[in-house]
C-alpha cells in the first residue's frame, strides 16, 4: 500500500502530546506504519559514558510516531490535509483533497 507521507515532508501531528506542532519528515518505516519527525516526540535518555560518548550524561533524540497521526501540510495553504492517490499518464501522484494541487 502506498504511504500518504514522505522522506523530507512538511507534516502536521494531529494527535498524542505534540498534537498542532509541525515537522520534516526525517524517515518513514512502512513495515512499522512509523515516521520520525525532525523535533517531535523527543525524550531525554540517560546514557553512561563509552568511547563515542565519554561523559556520558542525558541526550535528547527523537522517537518515531504512528503515521497515522500525521497528515501532510499543503504546499499553497500551509494547512493539513488528507491525500488521495492520482494516476497521471502511468504515475501515481499524491494530491491534496482539498483543493487537488500535488504535494
């Protein structure tokens, strides 16, 4: 099934703790229905010190969210909006509901 949301996308959460705020889209993980989302869902995680890391301490690092709370932003009205899928001359294209411009 295609997937209503890309790599390097501008989508919005629309439910869970971070519901109206806005991201890029850094990965999608389509075997676990999982986006990760540039400043989302960020959690502190206590790390001890290796050789990568030798003081140790809290770092902060994104965790993916459903991708069924996210919807695309679109392109001309900076809004959220479902996606339907058009085939044009052999290529499926992604296009807004609203008001049918591509994403």
């Amino acid at each position: 099934m295609a997937m209503h949301v890309k790599k390097d996308d501008n989508v919005m959460v629309i439910a869970g703790n971070d519901k109206g705020s806005t991201g890029k889209v850094l990965s999608v993980d389509p075997k676990k229905n999982m986006v990760l989302i540039q400043g989302i869902n960020v959690v502190k995680r206590h790390v001890r010190p290796t050789r990568q890391n030798p003081s140790g301490g809290v770092l902060e690092k994104e965790l993916p969210v459903h991708i069924s709370n996210v919807l695309p932003l679109n392109p001309k009205t900076n809004k959220p909006t479902r996606v339907k899928f058009v085939t044009d001359g052999g290529k499926k294209k992604r296009v807004s509901v609203q008001d049918g411009s591509a994403i």
